[in-house]
C-alpha cells in the first residue's frame, strides 16, 4: 500500500465523496419520517404512559 503517496489519498477521498453521493438518495431521511404513527403534526412525537402497575401515576396521583 503506498500509505505515503499524496494520489493515494486523492483518490481514497474522491472514492469516498462519490460512495456518499451515489448512496445518500437510498438511504432514509430523519426529516422525512413521521415522529409518530397517526399523530397530529402539531404534536412533538410519543408521549409516555401515565400509569404504572399500581394504577397511580409516577408523581403519586392517582390516575382517572
């Protein structure tokens, strides 16, 4: 391997740069996806679930 070889890593960094442009349109986008399933667009995503096995919520009220 000509690790010392400036062409070397020419080419290692164009090779690189073109793998990411020919995959990047495949690969899934983050903005793109919904943040939750059938969710309003108004909501930031999923919330958590208010009960816990003794039917209380985790701040000690107890739940409707």
């Amino acid at each position: 391997m000509p690790w010392s070889d400036w062409q070397f890593w020419m080419v290692t960094l164009l090779a690189a740069a073109g793998a990411a442009v020919v995959l990047r349109p495949l690969l899934p986008s983050r903005r793109d996806a919904p943040k939750c399933p059938g969710c309003p667009s108004d909501q930031p995503g999923p919330r958590s679930a208010t009960l816990t096995i003794e039917g209380t919520s985790p701040q000690g009220r107890k739940a409707p």
